[in-house]
C-alpha cells in the first residue's frame, strides 16, 4: 500500500473511531436528559401534591372556623334575652328595685345599641357597675 494510501486509512480509522465517540456522547447526553427530565417531573408532582395538600388543610380550617363562628353565634343567641324580658320584677327579685325613669335608664344602659336584646355577658357587666 502506498504512504498516501496508509494515511488516507489512518485518517478514516480516526474519523470512524471519532464518530462512534460522538454517537456514544450522544446517547450519554440523552440519557443525562432523560433522567433529569424525569427527576424535574417527578419533584413536580411532589411540590403539586404538596400544594394540593395545603389547599385541602386551608378549605377544611376554614370551614372548621365558619362552624365555630356559626357555634358562637348560636350560643350567644341563646343566651340572649329581649330587653322586655328584664322588667322591674326581675330587677327587684335580683335586689334592685327600678321603675320609671330608673328603669328606663338601665334599660338604655343594657342596650346601647337598641338590639332589642342584651346577652348575658352585658347583663352581669351592668350588675357589676
């Protein structure tokens, strides 16, 4: 074989050797791609579920917190009176004898915002004064 004819096989001994090369960090590249594309989906699933999860914890407290408030109201209702209800019987009865103006008065103390009704909480306030 001649020099010209040795080189030109070396050269495409090399060019063969370097294009198996390519094609092999090819395939390295892509399962390097496939694998972090796969890790990306899989932590954002994790994350999506996570956030699912807290959006779930902040409805169910928030209907827990509109159950309580509705439990409140409820009982503060039943421990309402009408302010007819607290009459110069019963502030005598309880040792405070009122009538007229007096009554009147403490009526109007009871019930500053003209409710027509004075919790229980308002009531002993009022004792207490």
């Amino acid at each position: 074989m001649s020099e010209k004819a040795a080189r030109e096989a070396a050269l495409q001994a090399q060019l063969e050797r370097q294009v198996a090369e390519n094609q092999k960090l090819k395939q390295e590249h892509e399962r390097i791609r496939c694998a972090a594309h796969q890790e990306y989906e899989r932590r954002l699933k994790e994350e999506l579920e996570v956030k699912a999860a807290k959006e779930q914890e902040i409805a169910d407290l928030a209907q827990l917190e509109m159950q309580l408030i509705e439990r409140l109201k409820l009982k503060q209702q039943q421990q309402e009176v009408t302010t007819a209800a607290i009459s110069a019987d019963l502030l005598t009865d309880l040792g405070m004898p009122l009538e007229g103006d007096a009554l009147a008065l403490a009526l109007a103390q009871l019930d500053e915002q003209r409710t027509g009704t004075v919790s229980f909480g308002q009531f002993l306030l009022w004792w207490k004064e």
